[in-house]
C-alpha cells in the first residue's frame, strides 16, 4: 500500500514539473515574439524587402544572416559546379561600405561594415530597431575606390567613402608590413577628371590627409632583401632537398656542400642546372618543383620525369643525326631544343677544379640541379639482334657491345653511330671511338627503295642528261 502512494506522489509531481516547464516555454516564446522586429533592406543587396530581425541584432550579425540564408538557397538550386561559381561571383559583390541605416525618427546613421570587420568598433555597426531600412549603394570598386601598393600586408583596391583619410586606406590594405624597415612615408597620386593630369601628394604615414575618390597610395619603402632565397637538388647528393641560399652570393660548389657532396653513384657529366628562361623551362622546373612537395622522398631519374621527357630525349637524339633531312627540319629541332632545354651553364664535373670556373657559378632563387646516377650501361638500338641495355666494359670498342646484343641485323647498313650519353652527339663508330657509360649505339636501317623509285630516279637523270645534251649541241654544235 506504501509503494502504491510513493509512485502515486511521485505521478503528481512529475505532472506539476511538466506543467511548470511549458508554462515557461510558452513564456519564453512570447518574449520572443516580444523581441522581433521589422527591417527592410533596398539597394544593391542579394535580398531586397522587408524582413524579421530581433531588437538584439546589430547590422553586421543581421546582414550576414540573411546573406548566408539566400547564398545557400542559390546554391542548392545550381545544378553544376559552373553555375555556384557564377553565383557566388555576382552575390559576393555587395558593399559593405556606405551604407545607410534609417530610423523611423528621421535619422539616419552611415554603417561601415568594413571598419567595424578590421577595428571592432561597434560605432560602425549599431543594433536594430523596429521599421529600420537599410539601403546598400551600388558595388563600383571601378570608379568609386582608394587602392594602395607598397611597404602594406594586402596591397589592393577599396570601395571609397567620403571622409577616409590615409590612416583607413592603410588599415584596409592591413596595416604595414613588418617584413619592411623605417616605414615613414606615404605617396598620394591624384588625378584630374581627364585622367591625363596627376598631382602627387608626399606625407608621413601618420599625417592627417583626407583622401578623394580614385586616390592611388603608394606606401615607400626600399625594397626587403630577407627572403626564402632557395634551390632545389635532387638526384645523386647525400641530402637531396631545398638549399638554402643568399640573394646573389652563394655558388654552386657551396649548395653541393650544402647538400653533403655528391654520392658515389652521381654522373657528374650528365647533370644539369636548370633555370626559369622561358615558358617550357619553367613548367618542368614546376613539375619537378610539385612531385617534391607532394613526396619528400621522391626521387630524381630521367625515368620518372615524364613531363616532356619522351619528346625532349626525341629531339637531343635527333640534334645532330647524321642523316639526309630537311634543313628546315633541323632548324625546328634546334629551336625546340632552345626552347624546352637550354642546359649546360654549369659542368658539375669541374666544381671542385680550382683552374675551372664551374663551381663559382652563383645560383638564383628558385633554380633546379639534378644529378643523375651514374649509368654503367650502354643502350644498343636499331637492327640489332636484341636491342637494350649492355653492361659497360672499360676499354672495349663499339664491335664488342654489338656482339653481345646479337650482332647486327641483316637489314643493317653497316653505318655504324655512337651517340654521346653527355651531349647526345653522333659520332661515325670505328675502332678507336671511346665508349663511355650512358652512351647509344644505334645501328641504321638499309634503306630499299621499291622499282618505281628506282625508275623515277633514272627518269629524272635522264631529263636532266637531255636538257645537257640539249645545251651542249645548240652551244657548240649548232655553230
């Protein structure tokens, strides 16, 4: 009989408590409703019309609201990734200076949304009442702007307003620039209405100077040298990686130092230094650059540098083939050479020989040094009887790898060529050529020629013949 009571009381005030909280909750709700108000926002806006805001937002909270609300609700509805592109491109460029709140009294209050971002001084972003209207101008960073350049964190164009002085452009450009020393002086460029005239105004960076629309400030100072001045070395060194360097001081024996010297395996003759000097030098040097950041552990080998390789190797191979081409032709080879390679500047073989100026060869920010591995093989190919790699002998002479890859095939012409690993340059094979590791031998094709071009060639000798025999009887005979 107890316990029945004790769940019984235990019913009741359960019910009183409930009845409690919605008492509350019905409470706190008429508050809020106590609390909303009215604002209507006009202008250059995403949103135009009368919305609900609550008496404890200010502007900034407000805007960003409904800004937030009516970007998601554009995004949703594009359907591809062009179309959100599109969309936050023309949503995001509303003002966020200039615009003005009106009161139902009459007054009317300029809010600076951008002041109050980079200041937090709420005098630039007041709270709402009831009936407020705010109007948002025309976004026109073209015409109606203040832009800033020099010794600044975020040099830059900004909407103008009327009464900035040279103190805000330097707050919206975010102040000066630590990295830059003795900062002191501002230069104000001013045109006339033509463009065609300027007035140039000099003041201390904390002068009292009123700016006008269109103002162009360039904050002076000399120009920082304390930069991340570096090279990248990849390949054959005992510790690959980003070298260090000064501006205009440091050389290329000092970064191979930098880099622990050169390992045993390195193929001093064939690596390279590459620099910036046009376009097609500067993408490989980005590839490089992006398969070493994306993997510290990667790896310099011709092999594995795919970008542009296959054509590059196509055309040092071709470079100085001793082979009945087209002048025209060969000048396009050596012009794409000129243009996707450009390498030699440094011999890494002669760093360290003191009566060589290789090693003092000053580096820039920003170049590349590979250094392959030494290859101790010799590539066969052409008619041959099985084309490939040879492992290198000291001493021996062009018969003896072609005999190990199988002699030569029976369509070849006999022509034997050396190409040079180093310089990619043929060479007429004959017993006294040097073979060098990294070196090609390549063994031509007979060419055959079918009947009709045996006949088309005899054709044209005997046309030429008869034009002779022609000229000769009218010079001499006919006489």
């Amino acid at each position: 009989m107890l316990k029945k009571i004790f769940v019984l009381i235990l019913f009741l005030a359960s019910l009183v408590q409930a009845q409690e909280l919605n008492s509350n909750t019905k409470k706190e709700l008429s508050l809020d409703k106590l609390n909303l108000i009215s604002v209507t926002i006009g202008g250059s806006f995403i949103v135009n019309g009368s919305l609900t805001s609550s008496i404890t937002e200010r502007v900034d909270q407000f805007v960003t609201r409904i800004y937030n609300e009516a970007r998601n609700t554009a995004l949703t509805a594009a359907r591809d990734e062009y179309s959100q592109a599109r969309i936050i491109n023309q949503i995001d460029k509303y003002s966020r200076r200039n615009i003005i709140l009106k009161r139902t009294s009459g007054e009317e209050i300029k809010v600076d949304l951008e002041k109050f971002r980079l200041t937090g001084d709420f005098k630039y972003n007041p709270y709402l009442k009831n009936d407020d209207v705010l109007i948002f101008p025309e976004y026109d960073i073209e015409s109606n702007f203040i832009s800033v350049s020099g010794a600044v964190n975020l040099p830059g164009k900004f909407i103008f307003s009327e009464g900035d002085k040279l103190s805000d452009a330097i707050l919206f450009a975010r102040g000066i620039n630590s990295a830059y020393d003795d900062v002191s002086t501002a230069e104000i460029g001013r045109l006339d209405k033509t463009g065609n005239k300027e007035e140039i105004i000099k003041a201390g960076i904390n002068d009292v100077v009123e700016l006008k629309r269109g103002d162009r400030i360039r904050v002076i100072a000399e120009k920082n040298q304390k930069k991340d001045f570096k090279v990248l070395v990849l390949g054959e060194v005992s510790m690959p990686g980003y070298i260090f360097i000064t501006k205009d001081g440091t050389s290329v024996r000092e970064v191979i130092e930098k880099a622990g010297g050169f390992t045993e395996s390195a193929f001093t003759e064939q690596a390279e230094l590459l620099r910036g000097i046009n376009s097609a030098q500067v993408m490989r040097m980005n590839y490089i650059k992006e398969q070493f950041d994306k993997n510290p552990e990667f790896t310099y080998t011709k092999f594995n540098l795919k970008y542009n390789y296959q054509n590059l190797e196509t055309l040092l191979m071709n470079r100085t083939a001793d082979v009945t081409i087209e002048d025209s032709l060969s000048l396009g080879i050596d012009n794409m050479l000129r243009i996707m390679h450009s390498p030699g500047i440094v011999d890494f073989s002669k760093i360290d020989d003191s009566n060589s100026d290789d090693g003092s060869f000053i580096v820039k920010d920003g170049d590349v040094i590979l250094v392959p591995e030494k290859e101790e093989l010799v590539y066969l190919y052409g008619q041959i009887g099985n084309p490939g790699y040879i492992q290198f002998a000291e001493g021996e002479n062009y018969k003896y790898y072609v005999d190990k890859a199988g002699g030569m095939g029976d369509a070849a012409d006999g022509d034997v060529k050396v190409i040079k690993g180093k310089n990619r340059m043929w060479v007429d094979a004959d017993e006294k050529t040097v073979i060098e590791p990294g070196d090609f031998i390549y063994l031509p094709k007979k060419i055959s020629h079918s009947w009709i071009y045996y006949m088309t060639q005899a054709g044209s000798i005997a046309g030429v013949l008869s034009a002779l025999s022609t000229i000769v009887y009218f010079l001499f005979i006919a006489k």
